[in-house]
C-alpha cells in the first residue's frame, strides 16, 4: 500500500502561513509528497521554502495562477497536484492545516484496513478549528466539523470550488468511512497584521476589489473579538507546530473580553444570532446542521 501526500500553495511566506509545518506533520505517514507552487509576489519565496524540505519523496511541481478563476484557482491548483500521485490513497494536507503525531499510526492502519474495500471512496478526519490564538477553538455552526483529507487514487475524484473538499466531476458526493484521526487548522491563527492581509487576499478572489475594499480597507490588523466567548483547546498540538507556538508575539493585541462602552460594527459569525441559534440547535439535538461535501459515512 501506498500513500500520496499532496497539496498546493501561493504566498503562503508573505502572509504567514505554517506551510512547511503542515508538510512535516505528514511526512511521516506518506510514500511520496507532491506540492504545486503558483508563482506570487515578488517578496515570496514559498517555492524556496517547499523545496528546504529536501526530502528524497517530495515532488515539486510549478502551478499557474489564474485570477480569471477567481476561488476555483485553489481546486485548479489541488488537482494539478492530485494528477501526480501515484498512491492507492491521497492525502490531502492545506497549508493552515497539520495533523498530529498521535494520529500518524491511525492513519496509516486505516487505510491499509480500508483498501480493498471499495465502498470506501475517502476518509473524513475530524476537524479543530484554532482562532485567534493556539487556545481558543471555534466549534459552532458555519465551522465544519468533519471534512474529506483523504480519497482513494484512481476513481475520478477532484478537488471542487474552493479546495475545501473533493467530489466526481459531476458533483456526485462520495461515500467515507471516518478516518478517526485529526486535522488541526490554523488558518485564523496568526498576527492580526497578518491575518488582515491574509482576509483580504482570501475575499480579493471571492468578491469584487471595491466591495473588499470597502468591507475590509483601510485596517491595519484584524481584530478577533473577545476570546472569551470561545471554548479553549487543553490537548497537545502537533509537535511540529510547537516552535511557531511558542514565537506567538501578539498576545498584547488579544482580549477576552471587550471594554465597557466599546462598539465593534462587524461581529464575527459565531457571534451572530443566527449562527448562535443555529450553534444551540446542534447542541440540543446532536445533529449537525452544517453544510457537508461528503456522502455517506459508512459505519466501518
């Protein structure tokens, strides 16, 4: 049995991203690593910092950026790497994402147990979702909780919209068995410097420049709001994400709590009522109410 680690990425040193430490964190579980890099900015060197890996299994393949396709460019990019490997399973890792050391063995022992069972089309990893600091996790509605990191090799399946997940062209969903494993994304974890650029990057593909510009100009740093509505997070990280852990230098700029009198004009989404209620009806009922890629999920 065989497993392709792949994934892509475009300025992910400019804006920040914990790009090598989601490759190093699933090294260890994959055969060979296939990363395409679209060209970015002329102060990033992401191509550079992919190929510091120096790792005999790793495939380095240059992507083209189209800005044409505005979010799709991100599946384009995914596929573009799906179409080199070579495994009987694919597993997918973005570049705010890691999977931890505990779940490598799992992960490995699930597909070899899986791989002749071809009702199984993916595998669907359980997600935590880190926010504004390496403590705090965003577990409401509008957050997945469960989302497709692996697909079997070979059966058609892309990469569909904006990379979140993987169906057949047709937008069939397929059906999973749990990986029982965890990705841990870090995507809202970062400077609120940063993180401001990193928003505006990620909306400059999604909607029209004056509108971003509008919603999301003229911001020096993104402010997360006050974390102590949040859960916070008392398990272990990855260890590879243990260095950028502890270089965290923006603690000053967090709050748990907003000062008396202040008025803040946008409200994040779990602050919102209707994702509140939407939070309270998942809590109540055990069903998730989020929107979900995959098909069925097969009790094995």
């Amino acid at each position: 049995m065989r497993i392709s680690g792949f994934s892509f990425a475009r300025n992910a040193v400019k804006l920040d991203y914990p790009l090598e430490e989601a490759l190093r964190s699933i090294l260890p579980v994959v055969d060979e690593l296939v990363v395409v890099v679209a060209p970015g900015d002329p102060d990033d060197d992401t191509w550079g910092l992919v190929e510091s890996l120096d790792d005999p299994r790793l495939v380095l393949v240059e992507g083209v950026w189209d800005d044409s396709r505005r979010q799709e460019v991100y599946a384009d990019l995914t596929n573009r790497a799906l179409e080199r490997c070579t495994g009987d399973w694919c597993l997918y890792i973005q570049a705010d994402e890691a999977v931890h050391e505990d779940d490598h063995g799992i992960i490995r022992g699930r597909c070899a147990e899986l791989l002749d069972d071809e009702r199984v089309e993916g595998l669907l990893f359980d997600y935590l979702h880190f926010f504004g600091d390496y403590r705090h996790i965003q577990p409401g509605h509008g957050w997945y909780q469960r989302e497709i990191r692996i697909i079997r090799n070979g059966i058609g399946v892309r990469s569909v919209r904006d990379a979140q997940s993987f169906r057949y062209p047709d937008q069939t969903r397929i059906d999973v068995a749990p990986a029982r494993a965890r990705i841990f994304h870090y995507g809202w974890v970062r400077h609120p410097r940063f993180m401001q650029a990193k928003v505006e990057e990620f909306w400059s593909h999604r909607l029209p420049r004056e509108e971003v510009e509008a919603r999301y100009g003229g911001q020096e740093a993104f402010d997360y709001g006050p974390l102590g509505r949040l859960p916070t997070f008392e398990g272990t990280h990855p260890a590879v994400m243990q260095e950028r852990i502890e270089a965290m230098d923006w603690s000053d700029a967090l709050r748990e709590e907003d000062p008396p009198g202040m008025e803040r004009t946008q409200l994040h989404k779990d602050e919102r009522w209707k994702y509140r209620f939407l939070t309270a009806m998942t809590r109540l009922t055990g069903i998730d109410l989020n929107h979900t890629n995959h098909g069925k999920v097969l009790d094995i």
